[in-house]
C-alpha cells in the first residue's frame, strides 16, 4: 500500500478529537497588516513540534496523485497562550500549498473551532482566525496541526527543502534531499514560528522510499519502520532551538565516509558514496576541535543533550560555505572533503577553520542564539572568532592565531571604511534585509571586536565572561545586554576594589556605532611627548568628517625600547585628542602592537620615513604582524589620501627584501588595486617593471616547486605569489607554468602539484589554443573532487582561443556547472584574460533570459552585470553602456547594478589618469636605486586580491641571498629622499 504523510496525520489528528473534524476554509492575500512587519507577535510561546515530511522525487517515486518534487508535510505544534483574548494569531509559512488547519487545548485534547486561515505571501505568515465567540485562554498549552504541501526546490539557492544530485561510480544520476533554512526559511519546510528568539523541542519523522539509504536529521535515528515503498524513520527529540537549525536529508546513497568509532563522544562524516576516502582528513581535525571548545568554553559540547550527534555532512549542492545545523553540520562539499594530490593547501586550510566556525556555533548560535537577526553578529562574530582561534589551540603549529590578522581583522577595516557601512547592530525587517546583514561587518568586525575586547579584559577574564554568558542564556536566546552583564561581572570579580575601566559602555559603543577610527600620531622628540587625535577613517578622501569618538585601547612599542609582547593597553583613550607624556622619542614609535585593535595608524612624515629606514635595514626588528599592519595601512592611508604615494611608497621598498607571508598577502591586494587603475595606460610597464622589483627575493624564497616537507605557509605564500606574478606578467613565471602544463597535458607527467595549478593552468591556457582547454575541460569532467572542479573551472576562464570562449560561456548555463558555481564561472572569464570580459557581452545579450533562469537569485543576477565592468577598457565599457541601454525596460535591476559599475569603473580609470604621473616617477625612481633586473612581459590580464585562505611561516625568512648587496645605497637614498621630503 501507498504510505502518505497526509493519511497518517489525519489519522493522529482523528485521534486526538472526539467527533469529526470541521473544515476550515482559506483565503489567500487578504491580510492587511497594521504596520510593514515581517515580525511575529509575542503572543505565544511555542514549546515544541513534531514534523513528519514524506517526500517525493521522480517519477519512479512519486505515486499517483503526487507531483514530482513535491513533498506532503504535517506539523504539530505546541505552545503556550502568553497574550489574553485571542481570538486569531499568526506564524511564517511559506510552502506549496496548506490543506489542513486544526487546534487542541493539549491538557483535555478538547477541539478549538477554528473559523478560516488566510495566507499572507508577501509577510510569510499564516493566520489562523477563530471562530466568533471563541478565544484561546492566557496560560494555557494547545496544539495547532497544519497539514500542507511543501516544494523540492530545484537548486540549493532557493534555500528551504531542496533536490540535488550526483554521478554513481556508473554514471548513473542520484537524486537526493536537503534542507537549508538559515535565516529565514525553516518557513519552507513547515509553518512555524521562524525567529531566532523562539525556541523549541523538535521531533522529525521521514518516510522515505525504501530503496532509498538511511537518511539523516539533528539527532540520532531511534525507529526505523519499513512498510512496503516506504520506511518511516522516527528521530530522537533535539534539544531546545530555533526553528532554522532543523535539518534533514533524505538521498539515494549518502552514507557514512569516516567514523571516530566511538559511541559516547562520536564524530561522523558522510556524503555520497564515490566520495570514499575524502573524509579522514576532516575526521582528523574534528574531535580536537572539537574537545578544545570544550574546554575552553567550560560546557563539554557531548553534555547538551542526551545522545547528542556530531555529524557533518557534504553536501554536492549548497548555497554558502557551511551551515551550522545541530548534530547534522552542512558544508558545501569543497569545505569538507580532502584528497590528496588533488586538494591544494588553501582549501585544505579552510576545511580546517570552516569546520572550526561551524563547530563554534554549537555555543554561540545553538546553545543560546541572538534574539533576531540585528545581531547576528552574537553568533556569526563568535564563530569567526574561534575559527581560527579554536583551529589555533587546537593545531597551534599552523599559527591561525597571527593569520586571523590578515584574513579578518583587515578584511574587517576594508569593509567597514565606507560612507554606507552599519554597525554591529541594526535594524533588519524583511528577509532580504535580515539576509544582507550576513556580511563581513558581522564575521570580521565582529570577531576583531572580540579580539581587542580579550586583550583589553586579559585572556583569562574574557574565557569568565564567555562561561557567564553561556551559562546564564543556555537553551536561551541572547541580547547583546547580556554578553555587557557576563563582561561585567568578570571584570569586577579581577578588580574587585573597583576598576576605572567602564566595559559595558566600551562594548556598547563598539557594537551599535558604525565605522572605526584612524589614530593620527605626531612625535616631538624635543619634548618627549606623543600626540594623538582620532578621527573616523574613510576610504574615500571626499567623504564628510564625523565627530565619532571611540574607546581606543592605546598600545605601542619604540625603537628604543621594542617590546612586541606587551599588548595590554597603556590607557583607553576615550577623547578625540590625547597627549602621551614621557616617551622615548629618539627613534621610530609604532601604535597597535600586533594589530589587536580595530583602527589604522597614520604617523606623522618623520615616523614613518624613519619607520622606512628600519624597514629597509632590517624588516625583522619590527614584528611580522606589525609589518602587515604598516603595509595594509600603508594601501589605505594612500587611497584616502591620507598619506602621500611618494611616502607610502617609501615605506613598501622594504617588500624588496621581507618575504614574509603575512606582509605579502596585504602586498598583493594593495597592489592589484592601483595595477587595476593602470591598466588603460601606456606607463602600465614601467608600474609593472616597479613590481617585479618588488617581487624577485620573494620568488626566489619560494620557487616555483613544492617540497613536500616544507611549512604550510611557505606552500601558500608560493600558491598567491605566483599567481599574482604570472597575472601581472613575469615572464619566468609565465614560462615555467606553460612548460608545466604542456609537460601534463603532453603525458610526459601525470599530474601537476595541487599548489601550483592555479597559475600553471591559466598560464597554459592563455597560451594555448582549443585543443589544450579541451584537455583541462575533459579533466574538470572526470574530477571527483569538488575543489578541484572549482580551481579547473577557474582556469578554463583564461582561455584567448574564441571556439574554447564560446563553449565555456555556454558550459556556465548547463548542469555541467553547479548553480552555486555560475556567478563565479563568469568572474573568472572576466579575470581571465584582458579581452574575455568584453568577448562576453554579447553573450550576456543574447542568453539574458538563460543565465537570469541559471543563476536563480536576482541579487547574483545583478551581479553579472555589476561584476564584468571593472574588467572593461574606456572602448569596452561604451560598447557595454549601450547593451545595458538596450535592456533597461525589461531587466531595470540588471541596468541599475551595471550602470552603477560602470561609474565606478570610469571613476577608476579617472584615478589612473589623475595618478598615473606621480607614480611613474615614483616608479622610475625606486628602479634607479635597484641593481637586480627582471625580464618582463607586458600583459593586461587582472586578478582579484587572493581569497581568504592563508597562513605565515613560525619564523620570518632571511632575505634572499645577493639581497644585501643592495642594502647600503638604497638605504643611502632613502635618507636623501626622506630629508627632501621633509624640507618640503
């Protein structure tokens, strides 16, 4: 017999009434709410559900009377009546279709008469109205039983339930099932109270096909019932949470692919089954993590609940990185899966710090959760945090610690120097709103105000104020109140005879004011003082002035007397204009000693130019971190103009010598920023001959081969490096890639390092013809591995043969690229070469309508029209003005979000022009002092600043051999040049 999940709830609801049940009736777009909320009323509070989901895929499971891809749902929930009289309520839905509404009092199972329910799809909400006369009483507990059709959503885009599929080792296609309902679609799954606050018991119940493998939820399978085409599988109740961390997954093959074996403290990996062997290594990390959040945090993440799971799965198709679903963790596959010989080191790294994040959230998203989603940051700022400091205490040889700074804490000062940035908090109402607040504001800048918050409390303090905090909102939601409460009393409890410190009022200011500071600081060596002024630092030089003043944890270090340890603040400077008294000022000063502050540092001339001589004497007598720092601010201080090119590139010669990961990585960026603003210029070579200056110690620390013993960072520092070299045009780069990839794709070798494939198949493309991209396209398709899928796809973009373009900009609009692939498949077309980007826009005309279907979200829609401009010569964005013109009427979004990039592309090339003197003679300048030379190649190509995936070597190399040769006169120069810059 047919086994539905609407016969068997009807027949649960038939036993809780006492006669026949009412039929309601419904009515569709009829609300008119009093305001323009997408919030709940806090009239009820729900205590618990229970979700029983039969799902239907193709034709061979799908019975009559069902539609594909569908799924029958029925959800009870029951809750409590907070508010009096109440004669109608509402709660989210946002499912196919509801077929059934009815209500119980819980105590005496008495039938509450409920008169209609009307479907209000703009809000999401299902209100339930009463019949006349009747209320539901204050205090008491009832069951609501809503019966419904849900959707199988077609790409993991669309979030909710959603359908993918992979390639059995026959090639034969299965299908699978999976839920996604982060932040605001546990709505799509079944109709619920979907708010972070409001949190709940939860009881799931699949009745899969029984040809189906073992599916899997939250918690641990505890019946599982076969009955003919279907099994029922019956979940043991999770602990209390919100609605969007439930999860299930129902497939056609996914099974368990490692296994800690250890029955009270497991720890599982599963995916599909032809993915065999790609687990050990996130097995490996986990428990470690794992135990080490334990510890630190004081609550063993195994006492939470009873017979708690801690599974992650990898999921083919998936819209973000991971999802931090309780006892079922969800990553796109890439972010969990390794293989050796295939995975470089960047993603492995980060199948590391992502699985630390996710892991992290089971405290701080799980355990307590933000109340909404205006500080979400309470979650996803203490998930960052640990995702590199958890991975740190847990495998502190890959020092994450130190490369927090250069991933995050700068990524953070990047985001948050425009005009428009938000705070920490702020308001979100609607579902795209509470969506775009998932930005770097609330990951970085939120885990960097962590940062500087534990090295102004201490360590020790801040591990007490987490416990405090934990433990007073466990199984609770929190506001950002309550983490100021648990900081407090910390504090007071180090300080009990008082502390001058006022930390509620620091945090505050921190989490609901928007921007930061730049700390401006002026040295008189004559009197031996230091003067500081804050002001707020924005990237644009045109931008208006605040009067913002920040709680600043002052920090610095002299030459004089270095001390790169100390990082406990000498005060918080709490006024716009401050005065250090009694400071040795005979040599340099540097302020944010290891960057543990979230503000930049401008000194005056002198400093830095004295800072500049250091530098080039001897980069290692400044700490690594504070090298970083100089280099980042150094970048940002000059396009704010702030700073002068002529300065600031003073300051950046001593990348001639320092090799330094940490200092290269910010380098990169920088550069690939005014490269980009060149590029339409003739001078471009001389710019460019400046940076091969720049980079020959750096590439020949690290050569163009991988040693398999080598350090983690010395392999990431070569991964960015080469890459940025070969893009921008070094032709001993260039060369070695190309004669790399014809040696592969020749057969004389059968593989080529994971580390350098990146550089080396783009190289070998752009420099090849059809015959050499239809080798790389015909691996991509025999990949099994998920990472290097990505990285092929990226290098089939570098393609210059028009027969190889045309078939990769088609090959974006089929299954061969995931949907969650298709917005990046066109950047790296663009980014590929010079001329792809305006090769592409008559595609983009011609297929408008195939690639707004292909890549299903409006927003990523805009974006392949905001993306490609940036790539554009002055010929290139005329000829895209037009087409844009052309598809106004029908496509206004894709016209706005084009038109906008547009401005900025000319505003860019306007810089190149305004610029483009001064830094050639900069240029021309810097290469006369240098005695080594570099072959070049001219080339246009570009590149976006490296992803956020690193690492930095225990010890800084020593320069490259011959380096000190050049030292002598060009530290000569520099003082003749600082002493002119000066007297100017």
């Amino acid at each position: 017999m047919r086994f539905t999940g609407v016969i068997v709830l009807a027949l649960v609801a038939l036993a809780w009434a006492d006669g026949p049940l009412p039929l309601d009736t419904e009515r569709v777009n009829t609300l008119n709410p009093a305001s323009d909320s997408y919030r709940l009323p806090e009239d009820l509070d729900p205590i618990s559900y229970d979700i029983e989901v039969t799902p239907y895929f193709t034709a061979e499971t799908t019975p009559p009377g069902k539609t594909q891809f569908t799924f029958d749902g029925t959800v009870t929930i029951v809750f409590k009546v907070l508010k009096p009289n109440l004669n109608s309520f509402v709660i989210h839905e946002n499912v196919r279709e509801i077929t059934g509404v009815r209500i119980f009092k819980d105590e005496n199972n008495e039938m509450v008469n409920v008169l209609s329910h009307e479907r209000d799809r703009v809000h999401q909400f299902l209100k339930i109205n009463l019949a006349a006369g009747t209320t539901l009483e204050v205090g008491a507990k009832y069951r609501l039983l809503v019966i419904y059709v849900g959707n199988i959503n077609e790409t993991p885009l669309s979030r909710g339930v959603f359908r993918g599929n992979y390639k059995d080792e026959k090639g034969v296609t299965r299908w699978y099932l999976a839920t996604h309902l982060q932040p605001t679609h546990s709505r799509q799954a079944f109709p619920s109270f979907d708010e972070p606050g409001f949190k709940s018991t939860f009881k799931i119940t699949i009745n899969r096909p029984t040809s189906f493998t073992e599916s899997f939820s939250n918690m641990k399978l505890l019946h599982s019932i076969p009955n003919g085409e279907r099994t029922k599988e019956i979940f043991e109740e999770t602990p209390r949470m919100s609605a969007y961390l439930v999860t299930f997954h129902v497939s056609d093959g996914f099974k368990v692919i490692a296994d800690n074996n250890d029955s009270e403290r497991s720890y599982r990996i599963l995916a599909r089954p032809n993915a065999e062997g790609q687990g050990e290594y996130a097995l490996e990390i986990g428990t470690p993590i794992t135990n080490w959040l334990s510890d630190y945090l004081k609550i063993d993440y195994y006492s939470m609940a009873t017979g708690i799971k801690n599974d992650q799965i990898a999921s083919p198709y998936w819209a973000s990185g991971a999802t931090e679903n309780w006892g079922l963790v969800t990553y796109r596959e890439l972010r969990l899966l390794y293989e050796e010989g295939e995975t470089n080191a960047a993603d492995k790294l980060s199948i590391g710090t992502i699985t630390a994040h996710e892991l992290a959230h089971k405290w701080f998203g799980n355990l307590i959760t933000c109340r909404w989603w205006d500080n979400v940051w309470i979650n996803e700022g203490f998930a960052s945090y640990f995702e590199y400091f958890a991975m740190d205490g847990a495998y502190p040889e890959l020092e994450l610690a130190d490369q927090f700074n250069i991933m995050y804490l700068q990524s953070a000062l990047s985001m948050d120097s425009s005009t428009n940035t938000r705070a920490l908090q702020h308001t979100v109402n609607s579902p795209s709103e509470v969506t775009s607040h998932f930005t770097d504001i609330s990951y970085s800048k939120g885990a960097s105000f962590l940062l500087m918050l534990k090295h102004l409390v201490s360590e020790e303090t801040f591990r007490q104020a987490l416990y405090y905090f934990l433990e007073d909102r466990k199984y609770e939601h929190a506001f950002p109140s309550h983490l100021f409460d648990a900081f407090e009393k910390a504090v007071a409890e180090k300080s009990p005879e008082g502390n001058a410190l006022d930390i509620k009022s620091f945090m505050s200011y921190w989490v609901f004011e928007q921007g930061y500071p730049v700390l401006d600081v002026k040295v008189n060596s004559q009197a031996g003082t230091i003067e500081l002024e804050q002001d707020r630092f924005f990237i644009s030089p045109s931008a208006t002035p605040t009067q913002q003043v920040w709680p600043l944890p002052i920090t610095y270090t002299t030459q004089s007397s270095p001390n790169w340890n100390n990082l406990d603040p000498v005060k918080v400077m709490t006024t716009k204009t401050d005065t250090l008294q009694n400071v040795p000022t005979d040599g340099w000063v540097i302020f944010n000693v290891q960057q543990k502050n979230i503000y930049r540092v401008n000194y005056d001339t002198e400093n830095w130019l004295k800072l500049a001589i250091q530098l080039q004497t001897d980069h290692n007598a400044i700490h690594h971190l504070n090298r970083a720092q100089i280099v980042d601010d150094v970048f940002a201080l000059m396009r704010s103009e702030r700073l002068s090119l002529q300065v600031g590139f003073q300051v950046l010669q001593f990348l001639k010598k320092d090799t330094s990961f940490y200092v290269w990585y910010p380098a990169i960026s920088g550069f690939n920023w005014i490269r980009n603003r060149l590029l339409h210029t003739e001078q471009l070579p001389i710019f460019d001959k400046l940076l091969f200056s720049y980079l020959t110690n750096v590439i020949e620390d690290v050569g163009f081969d991988v040693d398999p013993n080598e350090h983690i960072t010395r392999t990431l520092n070569r991964f960015y490096i080469l890459n940025f070299a070969c893009n921008i045009g070094h032709e001993e780069c260039i060369n070695n890639s190309v004669n790399k990839f014809r040696s592969y794709s020749s057969g004389d070798v059968l593989s080529v390092n994971p580390n350098v494939r990146r550089h080396t198949f783009c190289e070998g493309l752009r420099a090849g013809g059809y015959e050499e991209w239809s080798f790389l396209f015909k691996r991509r398709q025999e990949s099994n591995n998920q990472a290097d899928e990505v990285a092929m796809l990226r290098a089939l973009g570098c393609t210059t043969n028009n027969e190889a373009r045309n078939e990769y900009l088609k090959n974006i609009l089929t299954d061969d690229v995931k949907a969650q692939d298709r917005v990046n498949a066109f950047t790296f077309f663009y980014m590929g070469d010079a001329s792809n980007a305006k090769f592409a826009i008559p595609f983009i005309k011609e297929n408008i309508k195939e690639i707004e279907k292909a890549v299903v979200l409006p927003a990523w829609f805009s974006n392949i029209f905001s993306n490609i401009a940036g790539y554009l010569d002055e010929e290139g964005l005329e000829e895209y003005s037009t087409m844009l013109k052309s598809l106004e009427a029908e496509y206004p979004s894709a016209f706005t979000a084009g038109n906008n990039a547009i401005n900025s592309a000319k505003a860019n090339i306007a810089w190149g022009n305004e610029k483009v003197a001064q830094i050639t003679d900069i240029a021309n300048g810097q290469l006369s002092t240098t005695t080594t030379t570099t072959t070049t190649t001219t080339t246009t190509s570009t590149e976006a600043p490296p992803p956020s995936t690193s690492e930095e070597p225990t010890t800084t190399p020593e320069p490259a051999p011959g380096s000190a040769s050049v030292a002598f006169p060009a530290t000569i120069m520099l003082l003749w040049t600082a002493l002119a810059i000066m007297l100017q």
